[in-house]
C-alpha cells in the first residue's frame, strides 16, 4: 500500500508539469557532454575539452538555479545524474579512448584502453548511484568521494594538456591512464570533498577575499589548460591531505587515550 502510494504521488507530481529553468541548464549539460562525444569520433579533441568544461559550469549552474528557486525535485535530481554519467563518465572516456587510439595504437594493446575507459563510466555511474541513494553525509558542505564534475575536469585538462605540447610518448599514456585511474578510485572512496555550498562562509568572506573570484576567473581565461589543471590538481589533493590529517589526528587520539588509561 505504501509503495501504491508513493507511486501515485509520483505521478501527480509528473502530471502536474516539472521545473522548466534548472532543467534547461541540466539539457544544456547533456547537450555539451553529447558535443564532446562527437567531436571525439571526428578528432576535434580541443572541441570534445572545452565541451567537457562548459558542461561542467552548466552542471554548477542548474544545482544553484534549483535551490535558489525552490525548484528542488526528484525528477529534476535524476535527470542530472542521467546527465552527468553522459558528460563526465561517456565523453571523458570516448575522448581518452579516441585519442589514445589515435596515437599509440601501434604501441599498445587496445584492450587495455577501452577496460580502463570501462572502468571509468562504471566508476561514474556508481558514484551518480550511490548521490541518488542518499548515501552521503549529514552536512551538505561535503561530497563522499570525488565529484564527476572534479573528476573529468581532472582526467580532460591532463589530456588537454598532451594536446597542446603534442605529447605522442608512451609517458604521456601513462600519465593519463594514472590520472583516470585515480580518480576512478577516489569517486567511489569516501574520502570527503568541500562542496562549497556553505552560503553562510562565503558571506563571512573578507572583502579582499572577494577579489580572488573575478581574478580566477581572469587567469582562466586568460590560460584555461594550466589555471584548470592546477586547480583541479589542488581539488584533488585536498581531499587526500584532509583524510590523512584526520587518519594521523584519530591515531593520536588512541594513543592519547592509552596513555590515560
């Protein structure tokens, strides 16, 4: 009877219409991450890249416009996760596959390369899954795990990166295929991230602390391959630094503890 019902409610809720602005900015997402996949398949990697970023500004975009609406639902929550498995698992991995196959086929097995692009989208869908699920922590200032925007902003940028300098070595395929490992990993640990939702920290912002938001967004226009990949680097490690600090401060604690004992 319960689930009667909740199923009714559900379908009161669809008939009565859905949010139409944040969910334009969730379509503009899928749009950008179904470009990207295209503009892998013809080659355009420096296309299918900068795609990958502004899917990942709309991403941030349409979270904000929900909240700050009231346009918060259920629907709205699935048809992002939807979209992000297409913009930062899908097009990620298609734009590692097509570029690695492009320029170490003859050096490499291939099967080592769509595994690991695999590896990645299952990596992004379980992470997508268990949001969904609720299975985070009680203060929303943290994701679990490293988010699927950070995630293919890291794994895009390192690429971009070979793109520019024209790396074709078999250092740089690995460098990648370290990088997409990695983060694999990390999106489905529970290593917590800063999530910034914290409005009441940013109105506690110095006024010259301010300034630092305009400037970012200058040198990221001004070198978005090597403003991007720093700040997605310094994201990365974050949470790895935080995690240790509070495994070094709990093994301080039990010893502190014995020795009282």
């Amino acid at each position: 009877m319960v689930l009667r019902k909740e199923k009714n409610r559900e379908k009161v809720n669809l008939k009565k219409g859905i949010f139409i602005l944040p969910n334009i900015f969730t379509s503009a997402n899928l749009f950008a991450g179904c470009f990207s996949v295209f503009c892998s398949i013809d080659g355009q990697y420096e296309m299918a890249i900068v795609s990958i970023i502004v899917a990942v500004f709309l991403d941030g975009l349409d979270g904000k416009v929900a909240r700050a609406t009231n346009a918060v639902s259920d629907f709205g929550k699935d048809y992002d996760s939807l979209c992000d498995l297409i913009s930062f698992g899908v097009a990620p991995s298609i734009l590692f596959y097509s570029w690695a196959t492009n320029n170490f086929i003859s050096e490499i097995d291939i099967k080592f390369i769509w595994l690991l692009s695999f590896f990645y989208i299952a990596t992004t869908a379980l992470r997508l899954a268990r949001f969904n699920n609720h299975l985070v922590l009680k203060s929303e200032n943290y994701f679990l795990g490293l988010p699927s925007p950070a995630s293919a902003t890291l794994v895009t940028v390192m690429i971009w990166q070979c793109v520019i300098h024209s790396f074709d070595d078999l250092n740089a395929l690995v460098m990648i295929a370290i990088f997409f490992l990695l983060a694999s990993i990390l999106m489905v640990s529970k290593i917590k991230y800063n999530s910034f939702k914290d409005l009441r920290t940013l109105n506690r912002m110095p006024f010259n602390g301010a300034l630092l938001i305009p400037l970012i967004f200058i040198l990221i226009i001004m070198d978005a391959p090597n403003v991007l990949s720093l700040l997605s680097i310094v994201y990365l490690v974050s949470g790895l630094f935080f995690a240790s600090l509070e495994v070094f401060r709990n093994q301080i604690g039990k010893k502190e503890g014995n020795v009282s004992d």
